[in-house]
C-alpha cells in the first residue's frame, strides 16, 4: 500500500472500512496466534510423536490451545486498541503495520517443519506443507516489504545514516560466497574421506573411476576391469567422458579414491563462485550471493557429493562458468566451455540443447543459441549412437525399460511409446515416489525455475534423465547424482526468474528470493548435509559423520592387509573394499567377477556374489596370507597356509587346500 492508499482511506464507504479493519485485525490475529503456536512447539512438544502419530498428553494439549488463542487475543487487541483510541486516524498505520508483521501468518508452520527427524521415510507430506509455505510465504513476503518500503518512504534519513564504504559493498557478497565455498569444499572433503574409511563406498562406482584413472595414466585408456572384468573393456561403452584428461593431472599426484573424493568436493563448492558471478550480472550483487549460498545448501546437491565419484559433480561449474561467459558476451571462450562440458559425458550435450533453444527462442543470443542447439545435438547422436555403441554395449536403456514396447530394444521403441501411447507414458510418471522427487528438486526453489515457458525448458534434460526412467529408483532419488540433471539449470533458471520478477517489482523480487532461501534451507535441515547430521542419506545409505575407535582400529587393521599387496598384483575383493584397491592395473569386483586375480581381499560381512567367491577357490589353489578382526580375509594363489582352512570354515565356502607354509 502507497502512502496515497493510506490518505485515502477515511473516505472509504463504510463496508470497504470495515473490510481494511477486519482483514488488518485478522493479519493481526493469525499472526500472533501461529507465533503462540510456534513457541509451543518448541517449548513442550515430542515433534516425531505429536507429528507422526498425534500423540502426546492432554496438558501438552491444552497448553498448545492455550499459546494460540492468547497469541491471537494479544495481538489482536494491541492492534485493535489504537483503533478505538484515535479512530480513523489510526486506520493508515494500522494498515500498513498489519502488512509488515504479514510473513508472522507462518511462523507456527516453522517448528514443524525444521523437525528433520519427524521426515524421516516420510518426505511427501513435508514437501507437500513445504510447497504450500513458501509460495504463500512469497505473497505475505510481497505484501510486507511493500508496506515496509511505504514507511521508509515517509521517513528521511538522517544526515549521520550509516552506510558501508563502497568497496565493502561491491566485494563482501563475493567474499561471504568464497568463504562459505571454502568451508563447504573442507567441510565436505572430511566427511567423504571419513565416509570411504568407514567402508561407505563401493567400486561401482568410485571403484571403476580409481581404477580408470590408474590405467588412464599409465597409457591403458577407458581401461576398466572392476567394470568390464579381465578383458578391462572402453569406459566409453558405458558413458563417453573424455573429461577424464581434466583431473587425471590431480589424479596422478597420489592416485587412488581419496584424490577423487577432495576433487568432487571442491569442484562442487568452487560452482558457487561463477553462479555467483553469473548471478551478478542479472540480479543485485546481494540477491546473487544468497542464490549461491542455497546452492552450497541445496540437499540434492549433498548426496551425489556423498555418493562416490562422478562426472555430472564436477562438472557443475562449468555450466555456471558458461552462464556467465555467455552473460559477458564472451563467446569464444563459451564455445570452448561447451567443448569441455561436452566432454564431461554424453547426455550432457542435451541441457545444452535446451539452453541453446532458450537463448534462441528468448532472443537473448539467438545466433549462439541456434548454433549451440544444433551442434550440441548432432554432437549428442554421433556420441550416444556412434561413438558408444563402436566402443561397446552397455545396460543403461534399460531404465526406460517399461516404456519399451515388448521384446524391443533401444531408444527408438521408447520414442515410439511416448507418440502412440500418451496415456500409458502418463501412467508411468504419475507415480508416488516420481511426485517425492519433483517436489525434492522445485519446491526448495519455490518453483521459480517454472515461472516461465521458456525457463521450463531448462528442466527437459532433468525430466528426461529421471522422471522418465521407469523401474530404476536412483534416478528419482536425490541420494544420486542424477539430480545434476537439473541443478545447474534450475539454478540457472531460478535467477532470470529472480531477474524477470524484478523488472516488475523490487519488492517482489526480494520476497521470491526471500522464498527462496526459505525453502531451501528448510529442505536442507531435513534432507541435506549441512545442519544436521542424524538423517542424512547420501546414495544407498545413511552416512555416519563420526569415527568411533573401533572404525579406527577396522581401517587400521585393513591397511595392514592391503599393505601385503604389491601394486603390480592383481586384485579381487568385495564391493566396498574394491575403491581401496583399485588403483591398479586389474581390480575385480566378486559381485560378478573373481578374474582368476592374484589375491583375493574379502569381507566376510561384504557385498559380493557367493558364487563369484567360490568360483575363484574351484579355479585355483589360495591360501590365507592374513586377517583382521575375523573380518577382512587377504588370500593369495599359489599360497600355502595351515590357518586357510579355518578361514573358507568362516566365510562358508569349500576348497582343496594344501598345507604347510608359504
């Protein structure tokens, strides 16, 4: 409201006075009531209890009835006392003051939803309220700076305002995000490492990267037995990433996973400064540090971050790098940004397709856009449907498998459904757990990245690579690195969303960020990494953020095994003790080949296929060369040892062993 609305409001009729008197004692009224509520949550209630199952005691019950209604009553009546004291001349402030405490309307939604343990295994209801809160919270967000500014309007500011000197204004919003980056890049680091001590990852897939790398540096290119057993296969029959030559430089300075582990972390932390930079260029510098802080907070983004090492990670601040290069009109250097995020696997060239079509369709650079849609295309066919298949086959149509007609294969029969079968294509993204991940992507984002048709290109790659696949419950599971789908885009989107609203009203703009970062913070209590430590998933399990003694003494007692293995030595071993010895020529993984591997590394409680094992001692002759803590078995072939009977009794398996010593 304008300080003209509020003049003018004495000469209303008398049912449009008694509308503005009641709707402002009303704002009053709920928001001092959801305050009441909010304080009660927080001082007397079992949240998990009282929010998954109703119950807790009458007291509980009555004190809760009681906040609400005394803070309404409280609130209410400090503003309908004015009223009644100076009349219609108190109406104006009355007005505007109600708008001002409008955003107080949902505070009492507050306390439920930062009650992550209450979510746990049961996302939809909290995506659902959360929707709901932040779009809401966008309007009363809108409403209150609007009236605010109203005030500040009617004020002058004094001669002795402080303001901050002009260059703490121009690079402290820069310096927050590199601060805040950094700690995000340390912060994460240990916990993966801390992650892959505690035998959290698994050789597919951080295995099968180690593995690559090794035999990358050492001349065997795409080389990768834990993927394809002995004969070690292409990589790129399963994904085309030529970016490999990007980190293999870090990679070769102490191989092994621990180096890929810190690399995905700071690539993932350093993608908030060119989103930040890029962000600059549409919105105030301000807005774009917050846009980058929810980035570092965003919960989709903290478990791929958890789950081994990948690709579509590093290759976050590319994409931003490419925003802004493209925002700064430097195109020759956005040509060779492309080149690079081509390189950094297949399905990439894809969004890049779409923000080739946006730029095209939006006129923003429609020559570039025209040509980066097509290239990216092209480049995108002869890479998937040449390139790929001349290197080898590999399984992953098959998470499209139920929009495959019968007993066909391939792309083609799922383009075909999705023509000639509507309904049933809708049928299979109309499921429960495809809803859970849609909202786990765009509420947070208080579905800026939707607000227009052609932002909501930006979101094709995403839908195609996730909430088209049907039977494959990674790709719709933000535990995954899937999500990179749509993170850089949807970021990407959410600011020219920020940047459009804008352009209509500042205030508006402030509220959608403010929405924004209310949403994504309330997310990331629950679901991401960051706030709290008790519930987090991060690819197929809970990540434990603490070592205790006896992880120590594990890891401990297991380097001493992998100690008594030289490097030249092949290698088989169970799926989460496969990363750790992978930096090798030949690593096998016994979930499906033993590879007839010199020494056999098992964990007695490990991930692997028992007819794999077994296998491997029917072929060849291995004797016991150590254990640690009736866990870890390190055999050798060829060995002798009195002690490799007891052992094969212990691991349930059967063997002609010789005796005597090595």
């Amino acid at each position: 409201m304008s300080p003209d609305d509020s003049a003018a409001i004495p000469a209303l009729s008398g049912a449009a006075l008694a509308a503005r008197v009641t709707l402002a004692l009303g704002i009053a009224a709920t928001a001092g009531a959801s305050v009441g509520l909010c304080i009660a949550y927080f001082l007397v209630v079992d949240e998990r209890s009282f929010l998954t199952a109703n119950a807790t005691t009458p007291h509980v019950r009555d004190v809760m009835t009681l906040a609400v209604l005394g803070g309404g009553f409280l609130c209410g009546a400090s503003f309908a006392l004015p009223l009644l004291m100076r009349r219609l001349a108190a109406l104006p402030t009355l007005v505007r003051s109600a708008d001002v405490i409008a955003p107080l309307c949902l505070a009492g939604f507050l306390p439920i939803l930062l009650a992550y343990r209450a979510w746990e295994g049961r996302p939809l209801t909290f995506l659902v309220l959360l929707s709901v809160v932040v779009l809401v919270a966008e309007q009363l967000l809108a409403r209150s700076f609007a009236a605010f500014d109203g005030l500040a309007a009617d004020s002058r500011p004094s001669a002795g305002t402080f303001r901050l000197p002009l260059a703490l204004r121009r690079h402290a919003p820069l310096a927050i995000v590199l601060l805040a980056a950094t700690a995000y890049a340390i912060d994460f680091s240990h916990y993966t490492l801390l992650n892959h001590r505690r035998f959290g990852t698994a050789g597919f897939d951080l295995g099968i990267n180690v593995n690559w790398c090794w035999n990358a540096i050492h001349g065997h290119f795409f080389r990768t037995p834990v993927l394809f057993g002995p004969n070690g296969g292409s990589m790129i029959a399963g994904h085309a990433i030529f970016a490999v030559f990007l980190w293999l430089p870090v990679f070769a300075m102490k191989p092994g996973a621990e180096v890929l582990l810190v690399y995905q972390s700071v690539m993932a932390a350093v993608a908030a400064v060119p989103l930040y930079l890029f962000a600059r260029t549409q919105i105030p510098r301000w807005s774009a540090a917050c846009v980058s802080l929810a980035y570092l907070m965003y919960a989709p983004l903290h478990g791929p971050n958890f789950y081994d090492f990948h690709e579509l990670v590093v290759a976050l601040p590319w994409h931003f790098l490419l925003y802004w290069l493209l925002a700064t009109n430097r195109t020759r250097w956005a040509s060779l940004v492309v080149v690079i995020l081509w390189a950094h696997r297949e399905d990439v060239a894809v969004g890049l397709a779409m923000l080739g079509l946006v730029l095209l369709l939006s006129g923003a650079r429609p020559r570039f856009g025209a040509g980066l849609a097509v290239a990216s295309g092209v480049w995108f066919v002869i890479d998937k449907f040449v390139i790929m298949p001349y290197a080898g086959t590999w399984w992953f149509a098959s998470i499209y498998k139920e929009l495959m007609p019968g007993g066909e294969g391939g792309y083609g029969g799922i383009v075909q459904t999705i023509l000639i079968n509507p309904a049933y294509f809708l049928q299979t993204l109309l499921t429960q757990e495809k809803l859970i991940y849609f909202l786990h992507m765009f509420a947070p984002l208080a579905f800026l990245p939707l607000r227009r048709p052609l932002l909501v290109l930006l979101a094709i790659p995403g839908f195609f690579f996730t909430l088209m696949t049907t039977g494959y419950a990674p790709t719709v599971s933000i535990a995954f690195q899937y999500t990179t789908h749509f993170i850089p885009y949807l970021f990407g989107a959410a600011v020219l969303a920020l940047r459009i609203v804008g352009r209509m009203s500042v205030a508006e703009q402030r509220a959608a960020l403010c929405a924004l970062m209310l949403g994504v913070t309330l997310h990331s209590v629950s679901f991401g990494a960051i706030f709290q430590h008790e519930t987090f998933v991060g690819g197929f399990s809970h990540i434990q953020f603490v070592e205790t003694p006896e992880d120590v003494k594990r890891y401990a007692g297991f380097q001493q095994l992998v100690a008594k293995i030289p490097e030249s030595a092949s290698v088989a071993a169970t799926e989460a003790e496969v990363a750790h010895v992978s930096a090798r020529a030949n690593t096998f993984t016994l979930k499906s080949d033993h590879g007839d591997a010199e020494y056999l590394l098992v964990n007695k409680n490990g991930a692997m296929n028992r007819k794999v094992l077994q296998a491997a001692f029917d072929r060849n002759v291995y004797g016991l060369v150590g254990q640690s803590l009736d866990t870890f078995y390190l055999f050798k072939k060829g060995f002798k040892s009195p002690a490799t009977a007891q052992a094969l009794n212990a691991l349930r398996l059967h063997a002609k062993v010789e005796g005597g010593h090595g």
